[in-house]
C-alpha cells in the first residue's frame, strides 16, 4: 500500500483519536478499531493517506473513530466505495469495515466480486453474530436456534460461514480473530495489509448487550489456533490454553475442511499470492490503450 509517515514527528495512537466512540459497554468495536489504530502507529501510515470505508450497522461508524479520512457509505456497498479508491488512488491505505449483516445480507453481491476482483484492500468483517443496530434481528451468521426480536422461537437455518464463502470465491487472503485478543488481532491485520490483494479478515465480535452468551472470550474451550512458518503466531495469552493444528495457509482444499468444522478456528486459512488484482489490470489495460478518435468510436453505434 502507501507510503509510510515522513512528518518530523512520529504517528502516535493519540493523533488518531477523534470523539468518544457510541457504542454499548463492552462492544468488541471498541478493540477492531484499536487494532486498526496500534497497525497505524506500528507501519506510520500517514492519515492523509490511509482511508476508512464502512456500511450501516455498528461497524459503520468506524471510520467516525479513526483521524484519518473516511467515508460512511450506504448499506453494503463499502466495497463499490472502496474499488474506485483503489482505482484512481493505488497509494492509498484502504480498510473497509463492514458488520455480518451489511457484508452477507444486502451486500453480499458486492462482496463475492469484490473476493474475486481482488482489488487492494483491507476488508475487516465484524461478526457478532446478529443486526445489532436494530435491536438483536436475525443475521445470515446467527446460530440456528438462537431467538431473536424477528424469530423469537429460535433462528430456523444453519448459518453462513464467510470463510467457506470466501475459499469458494476464490478470495487471495483469508484470516479469523476475536476481538478479545488483541495481539493476535493485530499480528492479524498486519499480515492482511501486507498482502496485495483483497484481504479478508473475519473477527469474531463480542454484542454483551444483546447476545452474552455468545463467544465466551473466558474460556479457550471451544477453539483453535492455526499455525504455520508462513502463517499467524496463536495468540501468546492463549496458545497454551487450547489446541494449535499445524495449517498450511497455501492449502486450500484443507483450509476449507477447517472452515465447515463445528470447532472455531483462528488464524491464516489461505494466502495466495500469485491472484491478480483487478485494479493493477485496469490501469495496466488503460495506460496500454492507444488513443482513438472519439467521433469513430462513437459513429460504429449509428443506426
């Protein structure tokens, strides 16, 4: 992505701070979008280059958070947003933040091209799990049989699984985390923005308010860490505490056994390298294009 930093004074976690963020006591956005400002500070990303995009839903106001340029676009289409970014401005450090509702419901059209366009970004996915916003609904990632305000007897479908989605679009990068582990996180979506491509990074995210029960960040029980040379460290608070299965991140057909197990993995599922982006091709294809007479052009469409 962009160059870092050149002001005389060097990017701290203060000069990002904008307004107190309006989410509930204990809202795992509080830690995403920490994350996002420690990899800031780590990499000094100049702000004036780096720019946040979102959708509607809790995760939306993100870019509210973080002093950088941002923009709150429409219900799921951050991603439409975020590509004519990276096509006119490939200098640009650009992460799109985006809720399970506003990524798999209404812009799940626009992420499945988005996976296979490839374009240069970082996607980070809040899943709680649930529309947190408009008052505990049912998303495409709750859990089936959890009541909900719309199915209050209990949800009646398996939930989607966004990494088996990904792996099936062919998405270049694909990485879990949780917002409780903030090392982890971090080591997370650093590895994602050194990626070139579209990375996709799943975060398992706390709604204490809504659903409590869920994600229960006190135990290590219920899942484990994927480790490799050429992957993400398990998270060093936790690592002992629970099972690491040795992954290799290129092996996509194993990558996809982990992401239809019951059990919850975290870690680097598949990175792939060689997948051309998009908007490297379009420019490539623009720069290269003779000049032609707009007249011709336009007289082979006379009727």
């Amino acid at each position: 992505m962009s160059d870092t930093i050149v002001n005389p004074s060097p990017l701290t976690l203060r000069d990002l701070n904008t307004e107190n963020p309006r989410w509930c006591a204990g809202c795992g956005d509080y830690g995403i979008i920490a994350g996002v400002k420690r990899l800031m500070v780590d990499e000094q990303m100049a702000p004036h280059n780096t720019v946040n995009v979102s959708g509607i839903g809790c995760s939306g106001r993100a870019p509210f958070y973080i002093n950088a340029y941002g923009v709150h676009a429409i219900h799921g289409r951050a991603n439409t947003v975020a590509l004519g970014l990276a096509l006119m401005r490939p200098d640009l450090n650009i992460f799109i933040h985006s809720g399970d509702g506003d990524a798999l419901s209404i812009g799940g059209n626009h992420l499945i091209h988005a996976f296979n366009k490839n374009f240069n970004c970082v996607f980070l996915m809040y899943d709680n799990e649930m529309y947190a916003l408009t008052k505990n609904q049912t998303s495409p990632t709750t859990r089936k049989d959890h009541p909900t305000n719309t199915q209050p007897t209990g949800t009646y479908l398996r939930p989607f699984r966004a990494v088996s989605l990904a792996l099936g679009c062919g998405a270049s990068f694909i990485a879990t985390t949780a917002d409780w582990m903030p090392d982890h996180m971090l080591s997370t979506i650093r590895a994602a923005y050194h990626h070139r491509g579209f990375s996709f990074v799943h975060i398992s995210q706390r709604c204490p308010h809504f659903d409590p029960e869920n994600f229960d960040h006190k135990s290590s029980a219920w899942f484990s860490f994927l480790q490799h040379p050429q992957g993400i460290e398990p998270d060093k608070r936790l690592k002992d505490k629970t099972q690491t299965v040795l992954h290799d991140p290129s092996n996509a057909e194993e990558a996809f056994k982990f992401s239809e197990d019951g059990r919850r993995y975290f870690g680097l599922y598949y990175r792939n390298e060689q997948k051309p982006c998009y908007d490297d091709l379009l420019r490539r294809q623009i720069t290269n294009a003779k000049p032609g007479d707009h007249n011709a052009i336009l007289d082979r469409f006379e009727i």
